[in-house]
C-alpha cells in the first residue's frame, strides 16, 4: 500500500539491520522502496539490494554534497543506468548550505563543480530517458535554472523527476511542478516548526505528490531523533492525508500510483 520513494538501506546503520527492517515494512504495509545512491563506489551495493529483493529498485548517482570521491561520466552514468532494475539517476543536484562552515569558507561561485555535476546528471537522464531525483538546498534558483538551461522544461523530451524532501517554498514548489517535477514529502512534514512545508502539501496538486523516508535520517513523529527506516513512511502519509481530508490509507495507494507513473520503468522491471 505505501511506498517509500527513497531510503539509503545501503547505509551501514540501516543495512546491518535489513532482515529486521522488511520485517517492520511488511507489518506496516510499506510494499516498495526505492534504495538511493549517493557515489559511484557505492553503487554496487544499492544494485544489489535491488536486484536481491524483488520490491526494492536502485537509482544511480553522486549526492551533490560528496567530495573526494569518483566524478562519473555521463557514459558512466548511462552505463549504469541501463542496468536492471535502475530507474532513475540520483540523487543529484546541488548544495550550498552552510558553506561557510560545511565546506571551508567558499562562495557559490567557487561550487561550480557541483553544477559541473548536475549537468553531467542531467545529461545522463535524458540520454535515457529516465527520470532524475533531485537534491537542492539552499540553492534553488540555480536549481532550476540549470535544469532549464539542460533543456528539462517539461515537455516531451524532458526526462523529468523528483523534487525529494522537499523543504523550499510555494514558488519553488510551484516552479518545479512547471518544469514537469513531482514533489516528495519526507518526515519533516510532521515537525512542529514546519508550517510553511506544510502549506505547501495543502496546497499540492494530488497527482504530483511523493512521500519518502530519506532514512535513515529525518525519523517523522513520533520517533523524531531516532534512526529512520522505511517502515516509518506511514506517519508522513497520515500527516499528508489529514491536510487532504483523505484517510492514511487511500494517501498511501494515490502516492504509490503516482510513483508508478514517475517511475515508470518499475513496470517493465516487476
């Protein structure tokens, strides 16, 4: 009934822990997740999860955040890509958030390697024709200006995507939900300092709307703190269906719809 659109199972504090965790799942009614990559090196592992077990699928790609490490290709990407069980690339994006702090004092003009990356990601997904989740932090305008100056504006040759735990606002909700973008719920929905994130929900089209775990971080209330997993998505559903006056299970099967229709190579894969 419910999906998970994206967890990090191949994170050691979550796959250490997998028997028990699709346990959890199945009691919950979480029937499928989608496992994120977040390098190249550890692709592998995430392929795997979704070729060992048949609800999981796996994305490919380099968190915007991450240095030092493989700078893929788009043949790399695409490579990849084309492998079974891969339906989207991912995450991707970019990141400026506590620059300052997080990344040794630079600029936004000294981050042009993370929008070097993107492109390369965008690249990727259009070639084949998969869709793209996108990380964007405190550097949304960038965001979709590159994706627009890639060429993803919405129509039939974009290749499209997903906006994942999304925390922006309306304008950019709106902006993205322009260019042809889904926008996906994460467990911050639930916390108390979230109201803005939390009109932009009220405010959502249905047919364009996710929800995900991001786990193992952003545990929803009431295990705010905790180790998050996939089995915890029910509680951004039950937050999402009360702002809709629908119930906690019909939120579940209208956003497992929708990342069928976003994912659609999941169909060919089942």
């Amino acid at each position: 009934m419910y999906t998970d659109s994206h967890c990090h199972l191949s994170f050691p504090e979550l796959v250490s822990q997998l028997p028990d965790i699709r346990q959890k799942m199945n009691d919950a009614n979480v029937t499928r997740a989608l496992c994120i990559c977040t390098t190249m090196e550890e692709f592998d592992n995430v392929h795997a999860l979704a070729t060992n077990y048949d609800n999981f699928w796996s994305t490919v790609g380099v968190h915007p955040d991450n240095e030092d490490i493989y700078e893929p290709s788009v043949a790399d990407l695409v490579e990849k890509a084309n492998l079974p069980r891969v339906v989207a690339i991912g995450e991707t994006g970019l990141d400026y958030y506590q620059m300052e702090e997080r990344k040794g004092g630079r600029t936004i003009q000294d981050m042009e390697w993370q929008r070097e990356r993107f492109r390369t990601h965008i690249r990727a997904a259009r070639a084949v024709n998969l869709p793209m989740v996108i990380h964007t932090r405190a550097s949304s305008d960038d965001t979709l200006r590159i994706l627009k100056e890639e060429g993803e504006v919405g129509d039939a040759n974009s290749a499209g995507g997903v906006f994942h735990c999304f925390t922006e606002t309306m304008a950019v909700a709106k902006a993205a939900l322009d260019l042809g973008f889904y926008i996906s719920f994460s467990g911050i929905l639930t916390f108390k300092t979230a109201q803005d994130l939390r009109d932009v929900a009220a405010w959502m089209p249905l047919d364009r709307m996710l929800i995900e775990t991001d786990s193992p971080y952003l545990a929803p209330v009431p295990y705010r703190g905790k180790t998050n997993n996939p089995s915890y998505v029910p509680f951004v559903a039950k937050l999402l269906a009360e702002l809709r006056g629908m119930s906690p299970e019909a939120m579940g099967e209208l956003t497992s719809h929708n990342f069928d229709r976003l994912f659609t190579k999941i169909k060919a894969t089942s």
